[in-house]
C-alpha cells in the first residue's frame, strides 16, 4: 500500500494542474447545477434577442436593396428624359439651321461672295471650290 501512496503522490506532485482542474469542474458542475435553469433562461433571452437583431438588419437591408433599385430606376428615366430632350433640341436646331441657311441662300442668290461670308460667319464653316 506504501508503495501505491508514493506512486500516487509523485504523479500528483507532477500532474498538479489536471487534479486542479478535475477539482474545479466538479466545483462548477455542483454551484451550476442549482441554478441551471436561471442559466438557460438567460441563454434563451440571449438566443431571442440575437434573432431579432437578425431580423432588423435584414428588413433593413432589403429596405436599402428597395431603395436602391427605385433610384436606379429613376435614374434611367431620367437619363432617357435628357436624351429625348436632347435628340428633341437637335432635331430643332438642325431645322433652324436649314431655314437660316435657306434664308442666306435666298437673300445672296445673286452674290456667292457675300454668301460664303454670311455662311462663314453664321454658322462657322468656309466654301471652297
């Protein structure tokens, strides 16, 4: 029996922190075990409030996603708006040209000089023959 007492205490002496923490959890296991339901209730109420955190930051995140897809649509009419109102202002303009350019015409029919000179400073271009 001696024998077995010294083999038991030299392996303690050198596996102190095993004994420690076998100790300690039986400790724990008896202090726990009398409130283990106080335990898993606040376990419980912290499972539920992680899900409703959950919850709001994906509603926000299709409200930003929602948001998101309205503005690009609204940006792309109102890209196609401009671009109408630009081909519009085009067509407008190149028709005030072509009754300008008729009227010069009309009015230097008979002087082709003073017609390219009108024509030069009108609309910023020269003849050349």
């Amino acid at each position: 029996m001696g024998l077995v007492l010294k083999k038991s205490w030299v392996w303690c002496k050198h596996h102190w922190k095993i004994l420690l923490i076998a100790i300690w959890t039986i400790v724990v296991w008896f202090v726990a075990r009398k409130r283990l339901t106080d335990h898993k209730q606040i376990l419980d109420t912290a499972i539920q409030s992680y899900k409703s955190e959950i919850e709001i930051i994906q509603k926000s995140h299709e409200q930003e996603l929602e948001r998101r897809d309205r503005s690009i649509e609204t940006y792309q009419l109102v890209i196609k708006e401009a671009e109408k109102s630009y081909e519009d202002s085009q067509q407008d303009l190149d028709i005030i040209k072509r009754e300008r350019l008729k009227a010069l015409v009309n009015q230097y029919t008979d002087d082709p000089e003073n017609l390219n000179a009108a024509i030069e400073a009108e609309f910023g271009f020269r003849y050349v023959k």
